[in-house]
C-alpha cells in the first residue's frame, strides 16, 4: 500500500458552483450598472410629462382669451375701453350720478321739463250763478258751476283772462241757458250735457283764444221751479 495520501481533487459540482458564482456576480454587477441609466430615462420621462401637461394646461386659457378677443373684435369693432372711473360718461363725470346733465345731485338740465309741465292738466274754475230758462212756457232756474282743464304751463294765462273776461264770459253762457231746450239742460236727454259743454267751448275759445281750453266740465247743473 502506498502511504501518499490521495490528493483530492475538486469535484463537478464545486466547479460548477464556482462558475456560476461568477456569472451571479457578473450578473449583479451588470444590474447595478444599468441601474443609474434607468432612473435616468424614469426621469427623462417623467419630465416631458409634466412639460407636456403644463403646456396643455397654460394653452387652454390663452387659446379661449384669444377666441374671445377675437369675438369681440367682430362684434365690438376694436378693443373696448373701460369707462374711466373719473372720465366722461363716469361716475363722476358729464351725465353722471354726482355731476351735472340731469344727475342725481347736480344741476337739473337745462332742457329738463319741470313737474305740472305740457303733460300735467290743470282746472280752474269759471263761474258759478243761476241763469233763467223759459223756452218751455215756465220759468226754470238753472244753479250752475263749469270748470276748465287747461295744460299746466298755461294755468296762469288762463286764470288771467278768465278773471279779464268774467261778465263776458257769464253773458255769454247766460244767453247759452236761456235759448237751450230744458230737457238737455236738465240731463233728461243728455246726461253728460254734451250740448251744453260744445256750446260753452265755444264760447271760450273765442273770448280767451283757441286751444287754451282743452275740455269744459259742468260738475253742477240743478233746475228750479221759478213760476209759483
């Protein structure tokens, strides 16, 4: 027998395990390398993502404000200017709520119509007195009261020639009763004495002027008895 030990010889499998030892910590080392690169591109990526989408979100305003300045420009005819808080047609200014031009706190305008103008009537009385009537064969007393609507700018002109011509104006309407058929006078045919009133106009407008009076009223008319 030979007293030499045997040498041992590295067996398959521990070969084996060494080699892919080798190839586990290429493999490894490989991984860690690439690693870096790929974060890299991550962020890369991430990066035109969010440019993409600012871009996105800061061109949808921009592209609506164009569209409207476009609208207003076919419709408005140019870019609008804001009144100037102190300007013309301001707060403050001609035509305003503080200035004058018909303001709340100014000078009223110079063509601004007072209250009671063209538009408002006024009335102003006539006469009141009892006139005969004896076209029926008996004497009848007729109690009398007549006013006149006139325009409000001319109430004073028409108070001042009725005062002017009031024995005129009570002759004339005397001579209007005395040859009227009492049955008008009286409200049995013409309730609202149509007659009366066309006949008293008339009248008025000859001795006062045409178009002074717009409408005769006869708020009384009552009849009597004067031939007991």
């Amino acid at each position: 027998m030979s007293d030499k030990p045997a040498e041992k010889k590295p067996d398959d499998k521990g070969h084996a395990d060494g080699k892919d030892g080798k190839k586990d910590a290429a493999k490894g080392g490989g991984l860690l390398t690439k690693l870096p690169v790929l974060m890299g591109l991550v962020m890369v990526l991430e990066a035109g993502v969010l440019f993409a989408g600012f871009k996105f979100l800061g061109g949808g305003p921009k592209a609506a404000a164009a569209a409207d300045a476009e609208a207003a420009d076919e419709h408005g005819g140019g870019e609008e200017k804001p009144a100037d808080a102190h300007g013309g047609g301001d707060a403050h200014g001609g035509g305003d709520a503080h200035g004058g031009g018909g303001d709340a706190h100014g000078a009223a305008p110079k063509d601004a119509k007072p209250k009671g103008g063209k538009k408002k009537t006024v009335e102003v009385q006539v006469l009141e007195f009892r006139a005969t009537n004896k076209v029926s064969g008996r004497t009848l007393l007729f109690d009398l009261a007549m006013v006149v609507r006139v325009r409000g700018d001319k109430e004073e002109l028409a108070k001042g020639k009725i005062a002017d011509n009031k024995a005129l104006i009570g002759d004339r309407v005397r001579t209007i009763i005395a040859q009227s058929d009492p049955e008008k006078l009286a409200g049995g045919s013409e309730p609202g004495l149509e007659t009366l009133r066309r006949q008293v106009k008339y009248q008025l407008d000859e001795i006062l002027g045409d178009g002074l009076v717009d409408e005769v009223l006869v708020p009384r008319c009552i009849p009597f008895r004067a031939d007991f």
